[in-house]
C-alpha cells in the first residue's frame, strides 16, 4: 500500500503531465523518449561497472579473482550446509566423492573457465543429491552397505585373519599402526579385535579379560 506522501507526488506529476500535453503533446513524447534513453545508459553503466568488478572469460585481475573467490567461499558455505553435517564427518565414500566434486568444480567458477550460475547449478544437484543418498543410508543398512561397504575383520584373539587382510588391502604392518595408534600399545596379547571400518580406518576392541 503506498504511502500519503508517495501518492501526492504520482497525483501531481500526473498533473504536470496532463498540463504539458495540453500545452504541446511532442514534449510528452520527448520527455518519454528522454526517459527511455536514461534508463537504457543507466543499465548499461551498472552492466559495465559489474562486468570490469566480476570480468568476463579466463583473463581475470587479482580483484576480479578475489571477488569471485569471496563469492565463491560464500556459496560454498551455504551447499556445505544444505549436504549436512556428515559430509567433513565421517569420511564415507560418498562423503569424499561430494568434497573432492564440490572442490573441483567451484574452482572453475573462481578461474571463469566455466559460467558461474551453471557451476553453482551443478553443484547443488550434486548436493542434494548427496543428501538424498545420505537420507537413504540412515534408513537403510542394506543400501548404506550398498554404498559404502562392511566393516572387515583382520584380527581376532592374536590371529591375523590373512583372507580378510587381502581382502582389505591391507598388510600386518598397517594393522600394527592402528593398533599403536587407537590403543597405545605394541602388546597383541591386549588386543581382541581389529577392524577396517568402511572409511578406510583402523579401530581397536581392548580385551577386557587381560587386566
């Protein structure tokens, strides 16, 4: 709803208007055609100002770059949050693969070497998408096994299970790593259990019997 003051001023320009096409009805059209001129230069300016603040193409300055990267940061920010929180979380198959795309595709926004609304398109398909996928997997053990595989069993009770370590790429010397790592100690004696979860990490069951 306008304003008193708004409508008072449209009600008296109106009144000059009616006034000057009394008078000669070439001003009007004049006026008019002044008008359009005005708002044709003035888009064209703004149009200008944006394009030597942004560039055009791949052959960008260090302030063109650096607005796109702001921009870019920004965006990134905001895609980071629409995926959740999982995605710099828990490290999955799907986690890395959204990462390593976002990364390699916002990049070419910052460079110009791609338009940059196609690229934020693209990646907010790609994070819903991922979010889609990451929905599905907390419903769904069958399909999160799908996606991101099983933990694997290498050792057990002082055995290392070879089949399972060939299976999971992974030689004694790793598992003695993440032992060192996750449970501070070099004696298997204390150890019953070890896994390579699906992230690719080594955990540690403690046996609890050894004192």
């Amino acid at each position: 709803m306008k304003s008193m003051p708004g409508i008072i001023v449209m009600s008296a320009v109106q009144i000059f208007r009616k006034c000057i096409y009394l008078l000669n009805p070439f001003i009007i059209k004049y006026l008019d055609f002044l008008g359009i001129i005005f708002v044709v230069s003035t888009k064209s300016s703004i149009m200008h100002i944006l394009e030597n603040i942004w560039g055009v193409g791949t052959s960008l300055n260090s302030i063109q770059m650096g607005v796109r990267g702001i921009t870019v940061f920004l965006s990134a920010l905001i895609l980071i949050r629409i995926s959740g929180r999982r995605s710099f979380g828990i490290g999955s198959a799907s986690d890395n693969i959204i990462v390593i795309l976002l990364g390699a595709i916002l990049s070419r926004a910052v460079v110009g070497a791609s338009p940059f609304i196609p690229v934020l398109s693209t990646c907010l398909i790609i994070v819903l998408l991922h979010r889609i996928i990451s929905w599905l997997k907390s419903k769904h053990k069958s399909f999160n096994q799908t996606v991101d595989g099983k933990k694997i069993l290498v050792f057990k009770e002082g055995e290392f299970l070879q089949p399972n370590m060939d299976k999971a790429l992974i030689c004694k010397e790793d598992i003695l790593q993440g032992i060192r790592k996750s449970a501070l100690t070099d004696d298997l004696n204390l150890i019953k259990y070890v896994y390579v979860e699906y992230t690719g990490e080594i955990t540690v069951v403690k046996n609890n019997d050894i004192p």
